[in-house]
C-alpha cells in the first residue's frame, strides 16, 4: 500500500512518499515469497562481471570483507578481518573462487554454490609478509595466479581491493608479469545500485532498528548513561538477527555540541537532548545509519526550534532527491558557508551535512557534502536503486544543544522511498512522569 504522507516544515508542506507492507517476517515459509536468495546472488555476480567488462578487467581479488560478500554470500567475522586470512578471485569468464575461511569441505557443505572452488590459503601473508619478495607473500601470489591462469586471464589487468599489502601484491604479481590496478572503483559501480533483494534486506534492518529506538525511546530518564543505552540497542539488535553491529553512538547534553559521534559514561539529565545512530548494525550483511534526537523530559522551544532548523535542512535535501539528480544539485540546499555553524572552514563541519550511499559497507558511493565539492570532488548522478543515508546536525558553535537527524532512503524515479518509519515529524520526548 502506498501512502502520500506530507510533512509540514516551517510553512512549506513536503511530499513524502511512504510505501508500507514490505517489510516481510524472517521465518522461512512456504505460503509467502519472500527474499530470493539465489536470485540475490546471481544478480550480484551479473553486476560485478558487468563492472568488469566496463573497465577492461580481467578479473577481481577482494580481501574487502564486504566485497566477499557480494561475490560469494560468505561471512567474514570481525575478528579475521584485519588478518586478511580470506579473499576471493573472480574471474570475469568465471565464478568466484573463495580462499580461506575454514576447512574447505565444511565451507561447500554449507555453500553448495561454491563446490569445488573453495580453497585453503597457501599462506598468511599479512602478520609476515615485509616485501614483495616474501616467500610467504609469493606463495599466495602463485596460488591466485594459478586460478587466474585456469580461466586464460593472465595477461588481462587485474584489480585488487582491499588489502594493506597493495602495494606489496602489485610489486610481487609484476615479477610474475601480471598487471595490478586498483579494483575497487569497479566494485563501487557494481555495488551502486541495488537489486530488489538487497533492497528488500535492507528495509528489513531498517525496521529492526525501528525496535531498537523504541527501547531506546522507553530507556531514556534520568540518571541512565550513554553507555547503557547503546547496551539497551545492541541487545535488540542481537536479539533480532544481526549479524553484527558498529558502536551506536549516543550524545547527550554537552556531548551534543559541538557535534560528536561517540559515547561515553555521562548520565543523562532531565531537559537534555540525546541522539543516537543506529549505525552499521547489519542484517545478512546491509546496514542502516539513522539517526534520531530525544529529549529527556520536556523540551525547550529553543530545543524545538533547533530539531526544526535541522529537519527542514535534511527534507531540503530530500526532496531535491530523484533519479538523474546530482549530488551537488542536493548539496546545494545545504549551508553555503561553514558560518552557518560557526566555523571558519568546511574541513571544521565536514560531517555536519553529508549524505552517504550505503549496502554492504556503511559508507559506500556516493559520498557527499560541502567539504567534498570544495576539495573539487567532480558532481556525481544518482540513479534509481541507489541506497542513500543523508544526515544533517543543527547547533552554533558554543551553544548547549545540538540535534542530528538521518534518513535512508531509496532512490527513485520521480524522488524516495523512506526505509525507516520511526517518528521524525517532532522531537520525542520522553520520561514524562509529570503528564
């Protein structure tokens, strides 16, 4: 069912497009189709292969563990991320190869759609490697040129992405006589735009965070720390599937201005505001980032007006939101000058008014704000399909309160769809035992 909701902001009246009934259960059933998970990774595959042959390369190495993922379905846990003990090669005439993660066989028993391309590491280079003359290093160069070789690819550039040893791979694979680019601008333009699966996962993290705020919404009185509070968030998130979660952040107080994206041990006080973001909690691999401000008890006018200055700058740019649109043609009903806030430099307020695609990986492209057009960041077109956070924070410089809001959104033809339904219209009070 569709819903034409219009929000109104000092005066002016906004066209917002809310489409309900789409978020699924998570059970699997036999009386409802819900995600297809084949589908998700074949249309996954399409794109990347797709990017490939755009960009001329014969295939990809990605250590990025979400990259990982979109290739194969495969979790990389955050504790094996920084050892770099997995990565997949994808052949542009082939399906991926996955190496590492665990003993191969139980890896296939698992991911049938991986049988007989699952491999054990030659070696570990990351804790080892010193340069790219390393045995070790070598070892594992010769095991991904050996699949390279199996799909004719070696004489065709290939991208890698991903690894703190970039520089190492490249020197040690042009011995070998293969060309190394840099992969990842393929992978972002694959990523880009999402399929209507990962779109579909993605309004599902969306409503677990909608559960997580209202926890939130009830946790918020007087005397609770910041730090509680991101434990009441991570226990819903947990308890309702994701796979893993950032730090939320939670600003109560003076931690509100000048804008920050922490927490700390600080109580919250009666008459101060809180916002917290919901942000990189993930649900079989897609994040959310959404922020919203509370007040603890009855807010001021002046904390009032201060939710309003930032809800008219977020739904400015939201409503600038459609397909074919650039991101400097958003940015553009943002702030021109960093006084607005009171600074004296778009580097000081870089994060006060930004948007971000979103997916796999918290921060994807696009990625845009003042800071980004000044440094000469060419303008980039959003397309239909594209999943976008854009956050805006209101507070002058040396003032008590700041307020942060944040939507995700789904690009569309002829504007968005919101991914969250938590309340944004006004600011939440909460703790009103006085009502």
């Amino acid at each position: 069912m569709l819903l034409l909701m219009y929000i109104p902001l000092g005066g002016v009246v906004m066209r917002v497009k809310v489409d309900f009934g789409k978020v699924m259960g998570r059970y699997a059933v036999d009386y409802e189709e819900r995600i297809d998970f084949e589908r998700l990774r074949k249309e996954r595959l399409e794109r990347a292969r797709k990017a490939m042959e755009e960009d001329g390369l014969g295939a990809i190495v990605a250590w990025d563990d979400a990259n990982i993922r979109y290739l194969t379905s495969y979790y990389v846990t955050t504790p094996l991320r920084p050892l770099e003990a997995q990565f997949v090669v994808f052949p542009r005439n082939g399906e991926p190869h996955l190496v590492g993660g665990g003993t191969p066989e139980e890896v296939e028993r698992r991911m049938p759609w991986l049988r007989g391309r699952v491999h054990a590491p030659a070696a570990l280079p990351k804790p080892a490697a010193t340069g790219p003359d390393d045995p070790v290093l070598l070892k594992v160069v010769d095991q991904i040129g050996k699949i390279l070789a199996e799909y004719g690819v070696l004489n065709e550039p290939i991208g890698i992405d991903g690894t703190t040893l970039s520089f190492l791979y490249a020197e040690a694979f042009k011995k070998r006589g293969i060309k190394i680019v840099h992969g990842k601008p393929t992978m972002d333009k694959a990523r880009a735009i999402k399929t209507q699966d990962e779109i579909a996962l993605m309004r599902i993290i969306c409503q677990i965070a909608e559960k997580a705020f209202a926890a939130i919404a009830d946790a918020i009185r007087p005397g609770v720390r910041e730090c509680e509070l991101v434990a009441v968030a991570m226990k819903v998130l947990y308890e309702e599937g994701v796979d893993h979660t950032e730090d939320c952040v939670v600003c109560s107080g003076y931690n509100t201005n000048p804008y920050n994206w922490s927490f700390s041990d600080k109580p919250i006080r009666p008459g101060e505001l809180v916002y917290v973001d919901i942000d990189g909690a993930s649900y079989l691999g897609y994040k959310c980032c959404l922020y919203r401000t509370f007040c603890c008890g009855k807010a001021s006018q002046e904390q009032k007006d201060l939710y309003e200055e930032a809800k008219e700058m977020l739904y400015a740019a939201l409503n600038t939101i459609r397909d074919g649109v650039t991101d400097h043609e958003v940015v553009s009903k943002w702030p021109d000058s960093p006084q607005y806030w009171g600074y004296n430099s778009w580097q000081e307020v870089g994060p006060y008014a930004l948007g971000h695609g979103i997916g796999l990986s918290l921060h994807e492209r696009p990625f845009f704000n003042r800071q980004q057009m000044e440094a000469g960041a060419p303008p980039q077109v959003l397309n239909e399909g594209m999943v976008i956070a854009v956050e805006t924070y209101a507070g002058k410089k040396g003032g008590r309160d700041g307020v942060r809001l944040e939507e995700d959104i789904v690009v569309t033809k002829d504007g968005y769809e919101r991914l969250c339904f938590w309340p944004i219209d006004e600011l939440m009070e909460c703790w009103l035992p006085y009502r």
